[in-house]
C-alpha cells in the first residue's frame, strides 16, 4: 500500500521509520515532514490546516491510507472528508476529535459513562472572588475549554494566579473548567481502536516540565520511555477494565460515528493503584511515539489500515520484549520563545552494539542553504534508546545527546527516573 502521513514532528519521524520497516508499505509519502522524514520517505509542502490540501495531496498521490500525526487538522474535521472521498483515514472525525479539542465534551462523556476521573465544574462568569477556589484544595487546576496546543492548563498554588487565568479564560472563550488536583503518578496508555477491537500498546510516561526533578514549565515533553514500569499489570488490568473498555463500548454503541484511530488516554495513578483520567488526547502521543512505535513488532501498515477500516478485531499484534527512551534535545527558550537558526553538529550518529541500538527522531530541524543542520523549532530533535533494559536504553540515547551541539540548547538529564527510584 502507499501511505500519507501529516505532520512534522519526532512523532510522525517515528511513525515514518515504523512504516518504512513494513513489509506492506510500497510508498511512503509525508507532509509536510522534517529532515528525517525525508532520508526515508517524500515530503510534501502542504499547510495541514487546510482541509482541502490535505484532501488534494492524498488523492493525487492515489495513496491508500492517510495517517494525522497532530490533533489540529482532527479537530478541522480532515477525516470526515477523507472518508467522503473514499480514502482510508487513521484518527477520527470531528465528533470525537472533540474530546480532545474541548475538556467539557470529554467529562461528559466520562461522566455518562462512569469512567473515573477528576471532578469539576465549568465556570462563565467573571469574578475577582470565584466561591469555587474554597471548593477544591490547592493546587488549584483551570483548564481552557480549547484546543490550546499543551497550554490551556494552569496548576498553581496561588490563588491570585488562579483568580487571573479562570479570568482570562472566560474572556477569551467564554467559559473555563476548574478541576480537582489529582496526585499521584502520570502514565500513557496509547490505544489503537476501531468499532471491532482496541489494542493497548505499551506504557509510557512522558516528562512534561521543562527541568529535572519534574520542575519548570510545562512543555510538549521532554523525554519519555516504555513500558512505564508504574503501570503494573494489575494497574493496566484496571485501565482497561475501568476505561478502555467502558469508552470502547461507548464508542462502539454510537454505530453511525466509529472511532477510529488512536485513543490517548493520559492517567494519573494514586498510591493504592487507582487509575483517573487526566486527557483524553485523539492522536499519538508526541513524545511517547517514539517510544511505543519501535516496541511494535509486528507489520504497522497493517495494523494502521486494519483500524482505519473496522477490520482491527482480525489482526495480532506483538511487542519486542525491549525497553525504550527517548530524550529531547530542546531549544533555548523553549516553550516560551525558542531561538531558532543555530547550527547542530554531532547528530549524524547512530549506535548499534549486539541487541542495543540508538537513532536520532528528528523533530525542529532543518538544513540550510550550505548544508547545515540548523535548529527551526522548540523540540529540535530526541535520541531515542532501544535495549534489552530500560537502563541500557537510557544510556545509549545520553550517548548521543551528550555528543550533540548546539548553542544553549536544553535536556533533561534525568530521563526516566521514577522508574529508576522504583527499584531502590
Ligand atoms: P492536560 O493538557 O489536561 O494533559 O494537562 C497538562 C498537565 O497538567 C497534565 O499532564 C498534568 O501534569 C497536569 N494536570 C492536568 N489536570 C490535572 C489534575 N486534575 N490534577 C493534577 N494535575 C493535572
Ligand atoms: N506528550 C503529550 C502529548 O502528546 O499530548
């Protein structure tokens, strides 16, 4: 089959090389892509925003699937009208795209259905005195009702800072939710699903703050690796059974609108093991891509297309029994405001030892007029370790970040350290 990918991140990097490695794939096209995507695959400059670039692109390439990376081009509803056209789309359409495009439409959902997750009540007026902070204990949480690419969430200890963002939420949108604090652990269940069956793939766990020890601002992620060792099976039992099934069902039930694609099911877990719901997100996870996709052992376009047809109840999949880490090399000043332009030397590596291997997902990087590796976004790139064990596979992706230049750039040094801490 010939595929189109959308997007241009290390996500949709990792997704290319998955297909790039299956025996079913004949062409491999992306959009509009990065420097890795296009070693492997052909690039196509398209705005993914537009509805209709995508729809031309896909059929002048006559292609036999089309996979979206980000949630942006969902929530404009490209599947719905890839569908109409009669061309395979893995992500769903515009009605369950809002789950994640607005946190209210999720709630209800998960309310309906009884799917555990933090309580929260939806505010529309302005105040200097919102009665609700005395409700729910500090740290308080205030989430835009908007897709807000990874920046509608305030947590905060401050009433005053609290005060301001439900504040300016209503003004910009009209309304704002305000959500119980959920201690505990954050994991990543990616789920493949269509109306037939769903696949939970490995657990991961993404670094969202920019500094070690889980401090600094929020981020799109700044590492990641898998299986998450927090997600016991026990837990991943509960996941399914309390969750993912509930919400497959649900889905399923609403015959004229099937889900199809992958579920991101982001959870807190407290200290006696019960997992929430945190988000819902309509799409792979970026960076817990990169971390999952190479974990597949068996033929990707098979499985992509298999969900993307409600034929995913006929196909197996298998894991390699490895572990993964992924570590971002971001920026200065990113997520505020990155500088881009400078030059990268060192990344042209990779590492290859008997069962360990190492390899570079490139993400905000371009090449310049001379040839250079240039940096041309926040995240530029990840190393990504693969490994009989999770501290192999941390090591051999600090082999390469620790080589890479680049001027002021930031990494966490500490990637996968709760599950390091879990073993002492
Ligand atoms: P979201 O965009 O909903 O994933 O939120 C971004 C981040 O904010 C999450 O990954 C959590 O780290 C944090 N967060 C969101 N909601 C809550 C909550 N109810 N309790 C604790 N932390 C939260
Ligand atoms: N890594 C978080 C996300 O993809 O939303």
């Amino acid at each position: 089959m010939d595929i189109l990918i959308i997007g241009s991140g290390g996500r949709e990097h990792a997704l290319a090389i998955g297909f790039s490695e299956s025996d079913s794939v004949n062409n491999l096209h992306v959009a509009p892509g990065n420097v890795g995507t296009s070693k492997i695959a052909q690039n196509h400059n398209i705005d993914v925003l537009k509805t209709q670039e995508i729809l031309s692109l896909a059929s002048e390439l006559n292609v036999d699937l089309v996979v979206i990376g980000p949630e942006g081009p969902l929530v404009e509803g490209v599947a719905d009208h890839l569908i109409s056209s009669g061309i395979p789309c893995f992500g769903p359409t515009l009605k369950w795209a809002n789950l994640e495009g607005s946190k209210k439409f999720a709630k209800e959902i998960m309310e309906e259905i009884g799917i555990p997750t933090a309580n929260y009540e939806q505010l529309s007026e302005i105040s200097e005195n919102h009665e609700i902070l005395n409700k729910f204990n500090p740290p308080w949480v205030i989430k835009r009702d908007v897709l807000a690419g990874g920046k509608g969430v305030t947590v905060t200890q401050s009433k005053k800072i609290a005060i301001s963002a439900i504040n300016n939420a209503i003004e910009s949108d009209g309304r704002v939710l305000v959500e119980e604090y959920l201690e505990g652990e954050e994991a990543s269940i990616l789920v493949i699903m269509d109306e037939s069956d769903y696949i939970c793939l490995p657990p991961s766990q993404d670094h969202k703050r920019l500094k070690d020890g889980d401090e600094g601002p929020n981020t799109g992620g700044m590492g990641a690796y898998a299986p998450a060792p927090v997600v016991t099976s026990s837990i991943l039992r509960r996941v399914e059974e309390e969750i993912v099934q509930p919400m497959h069902s649900y889905l399923k039930s609403q015959k004229e609108f099937p889900y199809r694609g992958c579920l991101y099911v982001g959870i807190m877990i407290d200290n006696e093991g019960a997992p929430r719901v945190v988000e819902f997100n309509v799409r792979f996870g970026d960076p817990e891509t990169q971390v999952t996709v190479p974990l597949i052992s068996s033929d990707i376009g098979e499985l992509f297309l298999s969900a993307a047809t409600g034929n995913l109840s006929n196909v197996n999949v298998d894991f390699h029994n490895y572990s993964s880490a992924t570590v971002v090399l971001a920026s200065k000043n990113y997520p505020s405001k990155p500088i881009i332009g400078d030059k990268i030397y060192g990344n042209d590596v990779s590492i290859e030892e008997g069962e360990i291997r190492a390899f570079i997902h490139y993400a905000g990087t371009a090449i310049n007029d001379k040839g250079n590796y240039v940096s041309a976004g926040g995240r530029v790139l990840s190393a990504t370790g693969i490994a009989p064990t999770l501290t192999e596979a941390v090591e051999a992706a600090y082999q390469i970040i620790n080589n890479i230049e680049l001027k002021d750039s930031q990494h966490r040094s500490d990637i996968g350290f709760r599950a390091f801490e879990r073993r002492m």
